[in-house]
C-alpha cells in the first residue's frame, strides 16, 4: 500500500499530500466557483436557522436543543420546574469551538442528580475524543481529562462514576472502562473488551436510568452486558451469549427487558425476560413476528410501549399497552 503512511498523521508526507490534493482540487474547481455558491445560497435558505427541538424532560429539568442564525453549532439549554421558566444555556457549542478549526462532539451526558456534564470533544478531525468534566453549578471544568477515546459515556448513580471507550488501532470501539472522578487515568479499570475485529462495542445508559449497557455487535450477530448503575464496580453480566446469524437489541423496562431479536423472524420480533434472570430460556413472545411489518425498536415507558414499525414504505409509532395485547395510540408517516 503506497499510501499506508496515511494511518500516521504526522508522517513528514502525510499533510504535505493532503494539502498537495487540496490545492488541485480548488484549481480544477475554481470554474463552478459562482455555482458553488448559488447551490449553498439556496440550501441554507430552506434551512431554519432559528430553530428548537421539543423539551425533553428529566426528572424536574426540561432538556433541548436550539439554534440560531449565523451560528454554525446547537446550543444546549435546559430549563428547571416549567417549560416557561427561565432558559440555562449550559453548553453553547459555538462559543466552546472558537479558536478551533474543527469542533466535534463524540457523546453528551449530563449526570443523574444534573450537576455535572460529561462530554467527549475532538478537535482534531481525527476522531480522537478527550474526555471533559464540567461543574454546571459553577461552570468551571474539573481537572479530569482523558485523551484518545471512542465513542460513548455513561454515568452511574453515584454522579462519581463514568463509562467511556476507547478505539484499537483501527478506530474500532473495542474496550468499555471504568472512571472515578478526581482519580488519575491509570486506576481505571476496563470492564469489558472484545478482541472480534468483526464486532463494534458500545456503551449506553439505559433509558429509565437502572442500567449501564455494553453491547458488541457485528453486522449479523449481537450481545448486550448488563451493569446496575447503582452498582458500578459488580462484573457485567451477559443477557445471552452471541449467536452466527442472531441479532437483538435490549432496552429495559419495569422489571422486564425487551428484547427486539431477528431469531425466528425474518422481520425481526419484541420478546421480554425478567431482568433478575435474562438468559434464553427465560424469553418469552410479546409481538409475534408478522410476515408484513418489520420491527424497527421498542421504547418501554411506565405504563406502556413504543413500538417503531416499518410497513408499505411507512413508519408507523404504536403506543402500546404493557402487556402488549392493547394498542392505545398510532402515528403513521412517510419514511425520511
């Protein structure tokens, strides 16, 4: 491979060949200059600049997102008892990637008792994410800093306790650690690792809060790891081991898992386990597979289900009830 020295960016030939190929370009382009420019000129005028997502709302703090005219990146803002109560900008991501020729995020989580926000930043294009801790009391970063991780973050109860990720040489999330805050890198202990270049790991925190996620999966066969969020340092355990050609995906709910497996189903199905004893033999049908819908995710909430379907190049939400037995409510709409 001539060009393997690309896989070190500061190899002495590496930027002079990109910069090289970058002059090239603009000179073999210079032409469709005023093109260039009407076709920006009429994307951005069909875009809303000025725009805001729907309020998320977390315990008592409502969570979302804006935009606003000129500024290239979102502003996260989050307001305390009421949609109508005063907004707290608490991390402006245009202010933060001033001076920076690039600005990623790589994950955002702010902890359970909503004082700290974790995130991963690169600033490098490279996707070499460092690991960021800030005080929202008092705005100040706290001094842990981790450099050349992956994608993912995860808080336990605790609001001490972070889960992040780091890449193999091949930009592959392929480790999950574990992170105490105001403790040096090196007494971090990594809680999971999949040596299956074939397999992507991630980490997540489950939706209602109980549960760190790891997940490793290929492109046809998975497995998820469970970890108590108020039990951060307990070993992960394994829903069920991976199988050739099987694939699921868990989300949490009361008491149960749900489990959305393409075992036995073509269009994949929604099958629950109880949560203290997960593995196969415990799973039972909650949708049957049907020959004519294809089972996208579920969304397990208190008293009912969201279940995201596909059917006649329609998506359709079905509120459902617990049991699965009761539809309550149905959006359809035309797929993106």
């Amino acid at each position: 491979d001539d060009y393997a020295y690309f896989k070190d960016r500061n190899h002495p030939e590496t930027i002079p060949y990109l910069e090289a190929e970058n002059r090239y370009t603009d000179a073999m382009m210079a032409h469709t200059a005023g093109l260039q420019q009407q076709l920006y000129d009429e994307m951005l005028a069909k875009i809303k600049e000025d725009d805001s997502q729907v309020p998320e709302r977390r315990d008592g703090w409502f969570y979302y997102a804006r935009t606003e005219k000129g500024k290239p990146y979102p502003i996260y803002v989050r307001k305390r008892g009421s949609v109508v109560a005063r907004e707290e900008v608490y991390f402006d991501q245009n202010a933060e990637a001033e001076g920076h020729a690039f600005y990623s995020l790589g994950g955002m989580e702010v902890s359970p008792d909503h004082h700290l926000l974790a995130v991963l930043v690169d600033t490098t294009g490279y996707e070499d994410f460092v690991l960021r801790v800030r005080d929202l009391r008092t705005g100040q970063w706290l001094s842990d800093e981790i450099e050349q991780l992956s994608w993912g973050l995860a808080w336990a109860n605790d609001n001490r306790t972070l889960f992040y990720m780091t890449p193999d040489s091949a930009k592959r999330g392929d480790a999950v650690w574990r992170h105490v805050l105001g403790t040096p890198r090196s007494a971090d202990v990594k809680v999971y690792q999949d040596d299956d270049v074939l397999f992507n790991v991630n980490v997540r925190r489950s939706r209602n809060g109980e549960w760190i996620l790891i997940s490793s999966g290929s492109f046809t066969s998975s497995e998820f790891h469970l970890i108590s969020t108020d039990r951060p340092t307990e070993r992960p355990r394994v829903i069920t081991p991976r199988r050739p050609g099987i694939e699921y995906e868990v989300e949490p709910g009361e008491g149960v898992l749900y489990i959305v497996t393409n075992e036995g189903a073509q269009n994949f199905r929604v099958m629950t386990a109880p949560i203290g004893k997960p593995d196969r033999p415990q799973w039972k049908d909650w949708l049957a597979p049907r020959a004519e819908v294809f089972v996208e995710g579920v969304m397990p909430f208190k008293h009912h289900v969201v279940v995201v379907e596909r059917r006649e190049g329609l998506r359709r939400l079905r509120i459902t009830a617990l049991d699965g037995k009761r539809d309550m409510h149905e959006v359809t709409f035309p797929e993106a």
